[in-house]
C-alpha cells in the first residue's frame, strides 16, 4: 500500500506545471501567408513587429541570417521578450535557442568573453548523422512472465518492479512476423512508452531505446478508445531488422563540456563548466569541419536571445562585432528598453547605448503601447493561463489599472486578487477583490509619490523636491 501510496503521490507531481511570465505563447500567432492575426497562439496586438519577426523567422529557416543580429527596441511592458519567446517556440525542438540577460554576464565567475563564447555555442546546433540497426515492426503480443512473489495487478511493469522479469515481444511487418527474448530493462522501456499490442515501434538494438512511431493503421477502428491525439501510421514493410540513418542534435557547448572535462557527458548536470581551454574548442571545430565535408554532419544556427543589452559595455559589443563574422555564428537577438543614453565603459550617449558600429548591422524592430483593448485581450489570456476566473467588472477595472500604470502591474495582480476570492470563499473574482489587491500592493507611480511626500523619514535620501525626484527617476 505505501508503495501504491508513493506512486499516486508522484502521479500529483507531475501534474504540477510552473506558469511563468510568458507561459502563454505559443508561437508568433502568424497565418500562412505571414499575416499577424489579431490574437493569436499567446500573443496579441504589435501586429507590425510580429509580421517583422515572421519574415526574421522565415529567413532563419532558411538559413538566410545567420550571423546577423535583430535589436527589438520599445518601451517596457511592450511584448519585446514575448515576441522572442514567440519566435524561439516557432522554430521548435530542433532550432537551439539560448537565452541570456547581459547583467548576468557581470556576476558569473567567468570572464565576460568567455560567457559570451559559451552563449554562442549554445546557440549552434550540430546534427550528427550516423547509421544504426534498428527493429522496426507493429506490435502483435507483449507476454511478461512475472515471478510469484509479484504484486502489481496488469500491464508492463516498470521501474523496480521490472527487475528480474523476462518476457516475449512479438512484432511483425507486411512480410515476417518474430518472437523476441525480453530482459528486465527492455521491459521497463517498453513500460515508460506505454507500449500496447497494435502500436507500432522503432527499437535500436546498440542502446536498447524504444520510440513509439504510433498505433497501426489496421486498429483505426479503435478511434474513439485511443483518443483523437493518437497518431496512426502503415504496419513496417520488408525485414524487420534493418540499418537506418539516425540523427543526433548537439550543441557546440555540449561537445565542448563533454570534451574539456574529465566527467565527460555527466559534466553537463554539474552546471559548473568553468572557462573552456580555446584549444579545445579549435580541436572541436576541425573535427566538426571534417564531419561537415564528409556528409556525417550538419551545422544549425540557432537563436542567442539576450535581453537588456544596454547593460553590456564597450568590450562586449566589440566582442560581438567579430564574433557574428564567424562562419558559424548564431543568430542574435537583442532587446532593450533604453533611449538614447551611455554605452557602458565609455564617456559617449548613443541610441539605446550601443556603438553605431554595431548598430549598422542590426535589423531593428520597434514595438508600440498596448491599447485598452488589447491589454483586456492579454488579461483575458492571463486569467486563463493562471486559472483565475474573474468577472467582467473585474477585468474593466484590471484593464484601467493597466492603462494607468502598466500592462505588468494589472497582471500581477491578477494571482493576488484570486487569493484574495478564495479568502472570502469566493468562486469567481469581482472587482472588491481587485480593490483590495490594489491598495495593498502600490504600483510605480504611487510609490514614487510616497517616497517624495516623505522623503524626510527615510535615510540619505537625494531627492530634494518633485521635480529633482522626478529627474532621478528617469533611466
């Protein structure tokens, strides 16, 4: 029973998922023919930023832009790292996409450049190609032998409870049909999979890893108890043992961690990479060369997305001016919030603080305020994001505090007033419950306002009346 007790409790477990800031988007929220649509996959409005970054992303894909760098550029709380996020989720699992704020490159233990470095070469993608036997075949009977002292009810075991069973697998094609042999950890691989008689699968004979490919063609008529989801594929044709071609996707990083440490693939989870030798990396970039000649490899430039990059100085920027002239440079995306104001580590005021040098290669994407009607449509997705159900009057009232004061305000408030709800065990949020949140948390303008009405009780305040508190406010 407590073995029973601990799985359900791990089951609940998984269930948890962590909402962050942008967990809504979904992607760029483009038609076919690059077309923002109103609201759409998470994002809404900035209509002409997002029809920019579509054609950014059709350029990606095409490998058209690597080596470039985008700058978007708006006020804060305009959609600039939602647009980032829309486009790292648009190129899926297989583009990399490393994210990285420039005050973090100040605080690591590592020099500035070779955080940089590292930046990059998680932004590079290496798709290794490499031959592998694999048994490809439909599922036609799974048969475990289980010992006596065995507890579980039905099904495959797995975890522990596989150990020391054994068991038959039989597959078949269009052509053959053969029993295999199963050991324990075949078992609990097949378990983790689900796999089920009438699924058709890929087993790689050298790591024992199994993929399910989908369910048979021929059990379509199981539609309604599989589920709309289930995707259905043609039972396997010819031989069901045959080589086939199977691709890796790795990053420069990942090669690099794996070849400067003597932890080797195990120092990727100890987060402590430390300073990479460059000999190392020049070793790696010659054999990736030769794999690239012989057709065993492919390289993938992925997106490096780094926000504030106001925050970066003189010696960053240059970094990054020779480093996007590699032949295999990332693409870069910048974001900032900053108008014209000083470049770090110098004595000189550029647009958005960085070198005009650098800013000639950058394409530039600027995005606009929120109008009313589009921050009611992000609260809207917020309250159903964070499972909040409120009331219209509440979302009017949300809505003109976010015009007010800021499109991050209102939505941190939303969580806050949904507490508040459940304190008076209330179902859905009404406007008393925004109310109360909103006197309790004070937003940037009436803080400020407090700290000027009474400067006089706080220590070694600076501010000497309201239009110098107003100056020391300004980025």
């Amino acid at each position: 029973m407590a073995e029973l007790k601990r799985l359900s409790e791990s089951r609940d477990l998984t269930r948890i998922e962590r909402i962050g800031a942008h967990s809504h988007i979904r992607g760029l929220g483009l038609d076919s023919s690059i077309e923002a649509r109103d609201a759409s996959e998470g994002m809404v409005g900035q209509l002409p930023a997002r029809r920019a970054a579509g054609l950014i992303l059709q350029l990606i894909r095409q490998g058209k832009i690597a080596g470039r760098a985008v700058l978007l550029a708006g006020q804060p709380g305009t959609g600039k790292t939602a647009l980032a996020m829309g486009i790292a989720k648009s190129l899926g699992a297989e583009t990399p996409f490393a994210s990285v704020a420039a005050s973090e490159l100040f605080s690591l233990d590592l020099s500035k450049t070779e955080a940089l470095t590292q930046a990059f070469r998680r932004a590079i993608g290496v798709r290794i190609k490499e031959e592998a036997e694999i048994i490809e075949g439909e599922v036609v009977e799974i048969s475990i032998d289980r010992p006596v002292s065995a507890s579980s009810s039905s099904g495959i075991p797995s975890g522990a409870a596989a150990a020391g069973k054994t068991g038959r697998l039989t597959l078949k094609t269009t052509d053959m049909e053969t029993v295999y042999e199963l050991g324990g950890k075949m078992i609990e691989a097949l378990g983790k999979e689900k796999v089920q008689s009438g699924d058709v699968i890929a087993l790689d004979k050298a790591s024992g890893k199994v993929t399910k490919l989908g369910r048979s063609i021929g059990r379509s008529r199981d539609y309604d108890a599989v589920g709309s989801h289930t995707k259905f594929v043609k039972c396997p044709e010819g031989e069901l043992q045959k080589r086939k071609e199977v691709m890796h996707c790795v990053t420069l990083h990942e090669i690099d961690v794996i070849n400067s440490r003597t932890q080797g693939f195990l120092a990727l989870f100890t987060g402590d990479t430390g300073e990479i030798r460059a000999e190392v990396r020049e070793q790696i970039d010659t054999k990736v060369a030769e794999w690239r000649e012989e057709g065993k490899a492919e390289i993938v430039p992925g997106v490096l997305f780094i926000d504030e990059v106001h925050m970066l100085d003189i010696e960053c920027f240059s970094f990054l001016n020779r480093a996007l002239e590699n032949d295999m440079a990332p693409i870069l995306v910048i974001a900032t919030n900053r108008g014209i104001t000083t470049i770090r580590g110098t004595n000189y005021r550029s647009p958005h603080g960085i070198p005009t040098d650098f800013l000639d290669r950058l394409l530039i994407i600027t995005t606009q305020p929120y109008s009313a009607e589009e921050i009611r449509k992000i609260l809207d997705i917020r309250c159903e994001e964070e499972d909040v159900e409120m009331s219209a009057e509440g979302k009017d009232l949300l809505t003109k505090i976010g015009t007010e004061t800021s499109l991050r305000y209102a939505i941190q408030l939303i969580t806050s007033a949904g507490l508040a709800c459940q304190k008076r065990k209330g179902k859905v949020v009404e406007m008393e419950d925004i109310s109360r949140v909103y006197h309790l948390f004070l937003d940037v303008k009436r803080s400020t306002q407090f700290l000027i009405d009474s400067q006089s009780d706080y220590m070694f305040s600076e501010v000497q009346g309201d239009s110098d508190g107003d100056d020391a406010m300004q980025p």
